[in-house]
C-alpha cells in the first residue's frame, strides 16, 4: 500500500493535518513546493506552497499568508472582492522575501459559507445589502473560518513564528490560540476599484480589518 493511500483509508478515527505528498510546483512567480495535506477532522485537502529554503530561518519570522479560498477572485478574477489580487501580491512578496509559505484554505469560500451562499450573498449586496447584512439575511455566520488546520500545518513545517500578510487581526488571535507567534502583522493592501470599494469599506467598519488606504481612495474618488 502506498504512503498516500495509507493516509487516506487508514486510521479513519485519526484526527488534525496530516502531510500526505511533496511535489515540486514551478509557477509564474518562481519555483515553489506544493505539501499537499489532508485535515482529517474536516475531510478537507489543503495545500501550502513553501518557496526557499525555510528552515535556514530555523522556523522564526517566516513570511506567511493564509489565503482563503476564493474561486471567483482567484480564478475568475472577480473584482467585487480583493482575493485575487491578494494571492497575486503575496507570492510575489514571498518570492522576493527568498523564503516563505502560503497556505491556501480550502473551505473557507465565502468567509466559510460555501461558494453557492456565496453567490447569494452576492446578490443581496447587488439590492442595496452590505456583506454582513447579506450573510444575516440568509441565517448565515458572517465569518465561520477556522484556521486551527492552518496552524497545524505551520506546525508540520517547523514554523514557530510568523510574519503574517493580513489586513485581518482575526488570523493573527487564531494563530496565537494555536500555538504560533505573529512577530508582525504585514498590510496587505490592494488598490480599491469602484465595484469593491463599498465591499472593503465594510470590511473596515464592521470586521475591524486594517485598510487604512480606503481614506485616499475616497479623496481621489470625491
């Protein structure tokens, strides 16, 4: 039987992230390695990319970015959100830090909703709804993220500390509830356009994201 079916089919009361496949991923932003992980609490397969030689930092100050999943900015290029831009800056980032990881959550679509709440919840804020008051109106949590997979992923590379790419202060607490040091939180600010500026302006006001560029865009705007 092989290591990843062994993974997959045995100890099916095993619990947490569990490193099932090493794979070398050449991208556009440079050559990274793909550790492919199944969470077995969730049934979920999650994917970190590691770029440069990590444990030479010895598993402290690694440039890291925990990106929620995000099929219609990450791949259709969705400009009512920022995650694609996001995930563009942050490899870039990473690839000229020499060293660092991402970890992309799957499951987290829509803030952890799913894809097709998501897009309901789209509509709503097409009718005059902001993306808080869209998740309410359908009986949804406005943010059911779990990031305790993307920690025990830190945790199987040898990462004890990180520099964290988020404008989010809810990854930072949820990293130090598992056990992982934030030595500093790195904005990660995209320039706003007019189909997402009302999006992230609620991001700011009522999540307590850290987008403190919305001020000059308005300025510009007006």
């Amino acid at each position: 039987m092989t290591e990843t079916a062994d993974v997959l089919g045995a100890n099916a009361q095993a619990s947490g992230a569990v490193r099932v496949v090493n794979a070398p991923l050449p991208t556009v932003y440079g050559d990274f390695e793909a550790v492919g992980y199944l969470d077995q609490d969730r049934g979920e397969e999650q994917v970190a990319l590691v770029y440069g030689d990590i444990s030479a930092a010895e598993g402290e100050g690694i440039l890291t970015r925990l990106h929620s999943e995000c099929l219609t900015g990450d791949a259709f290029g969705s400009q009512h959100c920022e995650c694609g831009d996001q995930l563009d800056s942050a490899l870039r980032s990473i690839v000229a830090e020499g060293r660092g990881i991402l970890v992309y959550l799957r499951g987290h679509e829509g803030r952890g909703i799913g894809l097709l709440a998501k897009l309901q919840a789209m509509k709503l804020q097409s009718e005059g709804l902001d993306t808080v008051e869209a998740n309410i109106a359908l009986g949804l949590p406005v943010d059911a993220r779990d990031y305790r997979v993307a920690a025990e992923i830190l945790h199987d590379l040898g990462v004890r500390s990180v520099r964290l790419m988020s404008n989010n202060p809810r990854k930072r607490e949820a990293l130090l509830r598992h056990g992982i040091k934030v030595a500093e939180q790195v904005p990660l600010l995209i320039t706003p356009c007019e189909d997402n500026i009302a999006y992230l302006r609620t991001k700011r006001e009522r999540l307590d994201h850290y987008l403190p560029h919305l001020e000059a865009a308005a300025v510009r705007s007006s």
